[in-house]
C-alpha cells in the first residue's frame, strides 16, 4: 500500500517552533518531488514549500521565507520541514504530496500534479 504519513504537529506557542516530517511506505521517494501544502479553516489550501528529486529546486511560499525549512533524506525515505518563530497565522491542516518526477529537478505548487497525498497534521499556533 502506498501511503504518506505526516508527524510532528500540535500546539505550540508563538515564536516556538515544530518539525514535520512526511514518511513514505510501499514506495521510494527518490523519484518524487515532495510538497508540504498547508489548509486553514474556511481557507484555500495553499502551498508551503516542496523539493525536487535532488534537492535541487526549493521554494518556499512568501509567507514561511526565512522562517521554514524543508529538507529531504532519501535514505530514510522521509522529507521534513522546520518551522521556526511560528505565527498563529500559521495554524492548518500540514499536508505532504508526492509528484512523481523521473527526469526533471524540479518542483512546484501545483497541487494537481501531485500523485500521492498524506492524511494531513494538525499545527496550531496559539498561547
């Protein structure tokens, strides 16, 4: 069964930070770009960052610039994001996509091309 699971989400306060991390079974990711996508309530989903095959395209949403990080290990098969100084503007549903991407280093927010999607991790940012 190919799946994604996301981790890492809850509560935390204001300019605390959380990591998520996007775990794949039943398939490899190394052929995957990945994609965290993130939904507020009554909110568009919007995309938050994502990561090419080799690493080598990262983008990063205006908004999470400076603040997050994402980053992959191929070995474990699992892609993470740092999210520090965390706004409560930041509180969503935290999902990981997988698009599968043989020849290309490349990735992007469009959440169409994504093959794969996670079941999505609660952050919610308060005091």
């Amino acid at each position: 069964q190919l799946q994604l699971v996301e981790s890492g989400g809850g509560l935390v306060q204001p300019g605390g930070s959380l990591r998520l991390s996007c775990a794949a079974s039943g398939f490899t990711l190394d052929y995957y770009a990945i994609g965290w996508f993130r939904q507020a309530p009554g909110k568009e989903r919007e995309g938050v960052s994502c990561i090419s095959t080799r690493g080598g395209d990262i983008l990063y949403a205006d908004s999470v610039k400076g603040r997050f990080t994402i980053s992959r290990d191929n070995a474990k098969n699992t892609v993470f994001l740092q999210m520090n100084s965390l706004k409560p503007e930041d509180t969503a549903v935290y999902s990981c996509a997988a698009d599968r991407r043989l020849n290309s280093d490349y990735c992007n927010f469009d959440s169409h091309e994504y093959d794969y999607w996670g079941q999505g991790t609660q952050v919610t940012v308060s005091s």
